[in-house]
C-alpha cells in the first residue's frame, strides 16, 4: 500500500509475541496448549513492590515526572550499578525507560546514521535488528560456534568501515550461553581498536547458575563507550509493567532523553516506584525465583541429555535451546498442532535448525510439555535422525 513507511513493512513482526499470541488464543478456544514460547516469568511480582506502587498512587503521584525519570530510581539504580556490574557512573548517565526494549530501540535510534553496521552475535534475540533497522542501520550477522555460543576472532572479519557497534547479550535469549571475560575483552578489545560502541544487554543478569556475570562496561575504559541496557521484567517478574533503563555516556543519554520527552515523555510515575522498591528492597524474592528457575533448567537439561539432543549451554536466562535436528519451523508447528506445545523455532534468532523451549512456566506444565514432546519426537516432519 502506497501510504505505509517502507522502512516499517520492511521489517519482522516480533516471532516470540506472535507465537504466545497464537498459543493464547488457542487456549481462549479451550485448547490445552501449554505455552514454552514467551520470555515471561510466571511469577507475579513481588509484594513490597506492588505496594510501593500502590502507595504512590495513594500519596497521588499521579502527575508527570522529569523525562528520565524520577531521581530516586535514576540514583538507585547508579547506587546498583556502582555496588553490582563495577563501574562508576553519575545519575546523568542514567535513564529509565518504558521497558528495556524501548531502551534498546532509542539507543539505536541516538547513535545510527544510515548505512551505519550493528554486529549482531547470532543466535540474537529478535527485536535487535529490527530496532537497528527502524533507526536507519544495517545489521551484519556473526554466527557464533554452534559448540561454546561464544564469540571468536572471526568477529574481525565483519569489521568495515561503516561499522558502529556490536550487540552483546549475556546471560542470551535464546541460548543461555554466559560470556566469560576472554569473550567480553575480545570484543572490548575491537571496540577500542576500531572506535565502536558496544550495547550490552544484561536483562538475564540476575538469572545465571555457577557462573559470573561481567558488565563489558567494567572492562577498560570501557565504560565510556558502552550503553548498558537492563530492566526489571526478568529479574522482579515486573514484564506488565514496562520499565527498563540504559546507563551510557552522557551526550547517549542526552540524545535518547529527547527521542523519550517526543515520545512516551518518561515511564509511568507510579511504576517507577515500584522499581525504586525493587532495587532497594530484599533481595530473597530474587534468589527463590531463581532457584526455582534452576531446577526446571535441570530437569530439562537432564531430559535432552538422556534424548541426546544437543543442547545450547543454558548458563543463565530461562531458556533450553536444542537442535530440532530437522527444519525448526515445522518442528515447531508439528509439535504445537500435534503435541500442544507452543516453542519457538530458532529462524527467530537467525538460528534456523534450532528450537528455544521457555522454562519460565510451572514444574508440573514443563513436565507434562516433556511427555508431550516425547512422544511425538521420532514423528517431527523432516526429522534427520
Ligand atoms: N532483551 C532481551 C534479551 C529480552 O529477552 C527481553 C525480553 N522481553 C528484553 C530485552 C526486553 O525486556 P523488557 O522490554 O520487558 O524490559
Ligand atoms: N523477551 C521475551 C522473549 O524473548 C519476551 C517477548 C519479547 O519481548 O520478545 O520471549
């Protein structure tokens, strides 16, 4: 249609909010799908935080705040960032935002003029490069070793002149691999030797089992050429709220802090407080989620190993990412019309062959899911055994 933005047809809808679309409706029909397909923790949010909000909303905090938001988070998130990923910044650097995808997207919007490259390191979670693709960039794809999920010195090769950043995203959706610090000081060490921005997507921060989370931003000078992104929807089950935030270089955050006043203005008053709470508050909601998220990771990591299915390392995030061993888009329609189990297949993440099983569903749905995967598994269509 002649009236429609090129640039906005020209790009993918979002394959994770499709599928959990599809597997909901199929539920409203009275179906009995059992949804492993979106990122979303099933737990509801912590109390303390959903009655911060509550008493903001009674104190009447119901008015508009400063455009990066309200100076209690913007400093209790500097206080985390200080105590936590080990690198100084000043609330200037700081902005929250209406999720850590908006984050993501204003980031890109503030740094990309066009024709400028974004490295994506694939398999990639699916919004990066539409969001460079709206601000105007190009993305060139880096397939990691299907082995480690890590990155190599091959990642020189993408290096051209046009190019801008390079996307980082550990602990990742979809493979759960945790870069350790020879990854991060590769790709610190490229950005420094060719003057690239890297953006650091540390959403899965909270969630790694046995290893260490490193923030790029602590490595070198690397603090000032890195925008860290993070946010409370994984960590605090707080997906509905919408609240993220990015901590970069000043003159980044100027930028982005006037794509948010011409847009959204700032995220919602009284959520902010809730993210006050989050960050402040005790931590023990944080760990039982996770140990709860371990669990289910070993049930399923045990599961594919006794099926030999090869597994991604599933280090951190809540997700199992295995080889569908035949085309994974009709693997996963076949097990979704057949066995009731919505997943997501890996052409998503630029990872075709590939499927991600969400883990951030109850115990026993997981292992029901299991039974059902099972016993259609020799009969997925194209199925190289
Ligand atoms: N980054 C990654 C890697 C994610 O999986 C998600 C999932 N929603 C986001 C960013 C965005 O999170 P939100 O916008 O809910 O804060
Ligand atoms: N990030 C989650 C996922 O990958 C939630 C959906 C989305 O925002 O993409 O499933």
């Amino acid at each position: 249609m002649k009236a429609l933005s090129e640039k906005v047809s020209g790009i993918a809808s979002s394959a994770t909010l499709d599928i959990a679309d599809r597997a909901k409706a199929m539920v409203r029909q009275g179906i009995d799908v059992i949804s492993l397909s979106i990122g979303e923790p099933d737990f509801d949010t912590p109390t303390h935080i959903r009655e911060a909000c509550c008493d903001s909303l009674r104190r009447g905090d119901t008015h508009y705040a400063p455009s990066r938001g309200i100076p209690e988070l913007l400093q209790a998130i500097t206080g985390k960032i200080q105590a936590e990923n080990g690198f100084a910044c000043s609330t200037e650097q700081v902005i929250a935002t209406a999720g850590a995808k908006h984050a993501i997207a204003m980031a890109m919007e503030a740094c990309l003029n066009p024709g400028d490259e974004v490295i994506l390191l694939d398999p990639a979670w699916v919004s990066y490069e539409p969001c460079v693709q709206l601000a105007g960039g190009r993305v060139v794809h880096h397939r990691m070793s299907e082995k480690t999920f890590l990155p190599d010195d091959r990642l020189l090769d993408r290096i051209t002149g046009k190019t801008k950043m390079i996307v980082v995203n550990s602990p990742s959706n979809p493979t759960g691999a945790v870069f350790d610090r020879k990854a991060l000081k590769l790709i610190a060490d490229i950005c420094t030797d060719y003057e690239l921005l890297a953006m650091s997507d540390e959403i899965y921060e909270k969630l790694i089992y046995g290893k260490e989370h490193i923030s790029i931003a602590s490595i070198g000078d690397m603090a000032g050429k890195t925008i860290t992104i993070n946010g409370f929807s994984k960590a605090y089950a707080m997906t509905g709220w919408r609240l993220g935030y990015a901590v970069a270089p000043v003159e980044i955050i100027r930028q982005m802090t006037k794509i948010q006043q011409h847009g959204v203005t700032h995220p919602t008053t009284f959520v902010m407080w809730g993210g006050v709470a989050a960050i402040s508050g005790d931590q023990a909601c944080v760990g039982m989620m996770k140990k709860e998220f371990e669990s289910r990771r070993m049930f399923l990591m045990d599961e594919f190993s006794e099926m030999k299915v090869q597994a991604a390392p599933a280090d951190g995030a809540f997700y199992a990412f295995i080889n569908a061993r035949g085309d994974d888009v009709d693997v996963a329609e076949f097990w979704l019309n057949k066995a009731r189990v919505a997943v997501t297949p890996g052409s998503a993440f630029n990872a075709p062959g590939w499927i991600r099983i969400s883990y951030a569903t109850a115990m026993p749905r997981i292992r029901e899911a299991m039974a059902r995967i099972r016993s259609v598994w020799n009969e997925a269509p194209d199925r190289k055994r």
